[in-house]
C-alpha cells in the first residue's frame, strides 16, 4: 500500500510519552490520512457485498441496498430479517494484505515504536467492528484487557484503535479511566448472559474522571492492557465501523494467547532481518489454526 506522503509519520514527543504512562493511553489526531484505510473499507465492504447475495439468494433480503453508504449498508441489510451481528467482531473475513498495511503502518509503528524501543512484535491479535444500532453484543463493559488475556498482566500489551467512522458520545465510542492502570489487574468475572467478563467491582472510584473520545477517521488511540476502558452503546442510526490491533515490546511472552501463532516482529533496528514481510505473514496464517476457527 502507497503509505500517504501526506502522513506526519513521527515518533512521540516527551510529553505524548508522559501522558500516555500517566493515564494509561494517549489520542493522537490526524496521524493516518484517511485514504489509506480505503483498501481494508473494500474489503470490508466486498465481504458485506457477500453476505448480501447470500441473504437474497437464500429469500432472507430483498434489497441489497448496493447505493448504501459503507456506515449504512451491513445494518440496512440485517434489518430486513431483524438480523444481528453473530460475532463482536470480523475476523478471519477481513484478513488480508490491507490489513497487514495497516498494521505495519509507519505511523502506527513510529507510535508503539516509542513505547517499545523501536523493538516491536505484532502479537497477532486484531479485529474490524461493526458496531451496530442499540447492539449489546459489542457494547463492552468497563474491563482492562489482561482480563481478557491470560497471563499478560505483568508485561506491556499495546493496543491500537482507529476508527474507521468518525466517533463520539452517541455511536459507541471509547471511554477511559485515566490513571486506573496504575491499581494494577483488578479482579474480572463472568456475568450470566454477558458475552465479555466485567470487574467485579465499579472501577469507578469517587468522583473519578471518566473520558469520552471523540475521534475522526485518521486519529489514533494508543492503550495499555491495565487501563480501564469500555464501548459505549451505539444510539444513532449508521454503524461504528472500527480497526483495532495489538503489539508488544519484541521478547515479550505471548504463551497463551490464542493468536501467538501469528504473531511476528514488525519492526526492528536490532535484528532488520526478523522484520516480517506480508507473504511471511501470509505463510503463518495460512498455516495457523485461524482461518479454520472463526466463522468471521
Ligand atoms: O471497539 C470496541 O468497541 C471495543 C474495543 C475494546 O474494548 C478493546 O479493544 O479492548
């Protein structure tokens, strides 16, 4: 992918690093032009085109609403049965070289390369969200996401959100607690009928600052595992289309995590010759249990 040259690919400024050890994430506004998400929005949209003829071939849709905008379309879709998301969030579907663009971006890499010595692994994880209309499913609790990662609690897990929509208070958007990484991994469970585990406690103590993004296609949101964070219910009437991956510093232990086996080194000054190409990655997601596993 032509990566734009109009990206200010750079890496964090002191002050970015100490606001992101502070409170446990950082935004940062207009780092990707938004011409580079098209590819990965055509493949999106190419696997929405898909479930479209499926759903009319099999009498299910009569329209398949081919003139919809990219935050209309799967939603005016699945209206027409009262259809819902089966998944959180597309997976194997959406996997590709446009993908694998976005991830090994340079101005994503500049990003975690800050916070990672430059030294970086890709732990293999990511997801495209499509967050639809009044949607529980991928409304997601307040959780930290070591809780969702065994054993990871004890090294740094990077998380990268950008949304492939414009977000804010009323789509579903990101809020943070400042700060509640510093607590540590706090005690998560499993609530009958939730589909993600929630703290057993309110992370919310006193009068404690809660932030809501609000974040244009371009920006990115750079967290941490430990830091409490939660989606926010989507009250309009078009889709929270989003793109989220995960990093670490290279040597970081990834046993465990069920994506490890496509993890890889994206970047690194030590070892350039590690650095994985697109058909490296290829080889091990053709090889990984994945493709197999997820239905999307
Ligand atoms: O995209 C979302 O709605 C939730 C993302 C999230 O909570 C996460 O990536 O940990």
């Amino acid at each position: 992918m032509a990566k734009s040259s109009e990206n200010r690919t750079q890496s964090l400024n002191q002050e970015q690093i100490k606001s992101f050890q502070d409170k446990g994430y950082l935004v940062i506004d207009r780092i990707i032009d938004s011409s580079d998400f098209d590819l990965l929005i055509s493949v999106i949209s190419d696997v929405v085109d898909q479930q479209a003829k499926h759903f009319y071939e099999e009498g299910r849709i009569s329209n398949l609403c081919r003139e919809s905008e990219f935050d209309t379309r799967w939603y005016e879709i699945l209206k027409q049965f009262s259809g819902q998301n089966e998944v959180y969030g597309w997976h194997t579907t959406v996997c590709g070289k446009p993908l694998f663009d976005l991830i090994t971006h340079d101005a994503v890499l500049d990003v975690v390369g800050s916070l990672t010595n430059d030294e970086i692994q890709f732990n293999g994880d990511f997801w495209v969200r499509p967050k639809l209309p009044s949607e529980k499913l991928t409304t997601l609790p307040w959780h930290q996401d070591s809780a969702y990662m065994p054993n990871t609690e004890h090294h740094t897990h990077l998380s990268v959100w950008m949304p492939l929509v414009d977000v804010d208070h009323e789509n579903g958007t990101l809020q943070f607690l400042p700060g509640s990484h510093k607590r540590g991994l706090r005690p998560h469970h499993r609530i009958e009928g939730e589909a993600f585990k929630s703290p057993t406690r309110d992370p919310i103590v006193g009068d404690a600052e809660v932030e809501t993004l609000e974040m244009k296609v371009g920006d990115l949101v750079i967290f941490n595992n430990l830091v409490f964070h939660r989606s926010l219910m989507n009250q309009t009437q078009s889709i929270r289309w989003s793109v989220d991956f995960r990093f670490s510093q290279r040597g970081t232990p990834l046993a465990g995590l069920w994506h490890q086996h496509i993890a890889c080194i994206v970047r690194s000054r030590h070892s350039p010759k590690t650095v994985a190409s697109w058909s490296d990655w290829q080889a091990l997601w053709e090889s990984s249990p994945h493709k197999a596993n997820f239905l999307w």
